[in-house]
C-alpha cells in the first residue's frame, strides 16, 4: 500500500496528494520499466494495478447518534499518513492567486 500526504489550500479549496512512500506494487512497476528487455517495447504502460497505490480513506457515520461526535464520520482505514492545511498559498496547479 502506498502512502500519502494530504494538504488542503484554503484560497483555492483544492487538495493535493503527495507520495509519502510508495509500496511493492510500485516498486515492481518502477523496476519494470527500468528492465532493458522491457523498455524496447514501445508506449511500456505503468500500471500498478493496485487499488491502494491511489489515495483512499474508507470510513463510516457512526450507528448511535450522541451530542458529543456531532455525526462526525469514524475513519476505518486510509492510507493518507498526515493532512496539512495551507492557509497562504494555492494548490501547485491552480491559476488562483493567493491573497
């Protein structure tokens, strides 16, 4: 399973992803593509395959409502290991400016 970082740009309301530490998967892909024999083959697709080498999270509502969790959705798994905030700048591919 690859592993992210997730930051959200305030100007914009974007979020990005960064690989954190990318997983077997892909490094079977990378060592793929760096193979002589392999390479002659024109247009070598990178195909990984391999649902978690995208960013996910699953999560669910919790089944009790209580005035203390607010509804707030309970995180199962991810594979996102940290989330940032930027509350300067603008997503890397974004035209809008930062204020």
């Amino acid at each position: 399973m690859c592993l992210f970082v997730e930051t959200h740009y305030s100007n914009c309301k974007h979020t990005c992803f960064e690989l954190y530490l990318f997983c077997r998967e892909t490094l079977r892909q990378l060592n793929r593509i760096n193979d002589p024999e392999q390479r002659r083959d024109y247009a070598l697709p990178f195909d990984p395959n391999c649902p978690t080498c995208q960013p996910y999270t699953i999560s669910m509502k919790p089944t009790t409502l209580r005035p203390d969790t607010n509804c707030q959705s309970v995180i199962l798994e991810s594979n996102i290991v940290h989330q940032m905030m930027d509350m300067v700048e603008s997503c890397p591919g974004c035209n809008t400016k930062a204020l």
